[in-house]
C-alpha cells in the first residue's frame, strides 16, 4: 500500500464508486434550481437520505429556507441532462439552461425532478450538520418515492438480468460515470441479517 497524505483532501487520489443524483431547491425567486451530487447515500434503513454541499451553494441556502428538496436517480442516458445541471450560473444568477432539461412536478413538496429518472424521492429537510471543513451534511426524511416500474424489484424476475435490462448510472470519482449493469449476487455469510 501506498501512504496518501492527510494534509489535505485525499478524496482524488484514487477511484471511487457513488451515486449520482440531482438534487432539486427552490430558489427565492420561486424558480427551481437542479444540482448534480455524488456524496450522498441512506442515512439508515428508514426513509432518510442526506448529501453534501455547502453553505457556498445555492443548493444549500435554498433546502435551509424551503425546508424541503426533492432527489433524482437519473438514468446513464441521462448523463448529459445531469451534467447540464451544474452549469454555473449567469450574470443574473439564474442557471438559464435548467429550462431546457425535462423536468417533472413533485407531488408532496414544492419541487422539481428530472423527468424519466430511475426513482424520484421527495424530501422535507430533517437536519443540517455543518462542521465538515467547508461541508455541511443535508438530511431529508423522504415524504414521496416513486420509481420506473423497470428499476423497480421484483421477486420473480432474476435481479441480474434485470440490471442488465434497465441499468444504473455511477459517478466515478474523480471526474468519470459509468453504467452498471452487469453485477454479481454478494456472498454474505451464512447466519448473516442486517
């Protein structure tokens, strides 16, 4: 094994596999913002979900004044329409391309979400933990989840054909994606329960 130093970030200097999602605030104007993350996971087996950002974004601002945000699983065809999403804001600082991505209205929060997105989820804000260097931790409980019946499991179809019929898009870290399709059932151990 390689040392990497710890006086500073250590998060680029190797391969890393994580979601890619697109989280959607409303903006003081009453327009919707769409942000592309990949520092974001469920926070446990119940209906929390949490990402990074920080108090710099409008993300971030946006989710602390709503209280709510919603969350999309774009597809990899999607790829694109999620990088779309960060463009960097105009002069007016409006993000003038989001009008031009398929969105779809959230049904129990004030939101948007990426149309044809493998799973929407919709969040009221739970908690917000600041203190990660410049980073804060954003914690939503999920109100409303709603999937693409092609994503969704179903105990008489094999799980492995099926990711390879309908499959996931991955940011790899740093600066890569990938479609995940072909996938192997894990070996947990005899005895083994969550």
């Amino acid at each position: 094994m390689t040392p990497i130093a710890t006086d500073r970030p250590i998060w680029d200097r190797f391969f890393g596999v994580f979601p890619l999602v697109v989280i959607g605030s409303k903006e003081p104007d009453g327009t919707f913002d769409l942000a592309p993350k990949h520092m974001a996971i469920p926070l446990g087996w119940q209906n929390y979900y949490g990402f990074v950002c920080t108090p710099h974004h409008a993300t971030y601002r946006n989710i602390q004044r709503e209280r709510q945000f919603t969350v999309s699983f774009p597809k990899p065809a999607q790829v694109v329409v999620s990088s779309l999403t960060a463009s960097p804001r105009g002069d007016d600082d409006s993000k003038a391309v989001l009008s031009a991505l398929p969105t779809e209205r959230a049904t129990r929060v004030d939101g948007v979400l990426v149309g044809d997105s493998c799973v929407h989820l919709e969040c009221t804000l739970h908690t917000v933990v600041d203190g990660f260097g410049e980073n804060s931790l954003i914690v939503g409980q999920v109100v409303a989840a709603s999937a693409d019946a092609s994503y969704l499991r179903v105990s008489d179809l094999d799980e492995g054909e099926q990711l390879v019929q309908a499959p996931l898009l991955a940011y790899v870290s740093p600066g890569r994606f990938a479609s995940i399709g072909l996938t192997t059932r894990f070996p947990f151990p005899e005895g083994f329960s969550r």
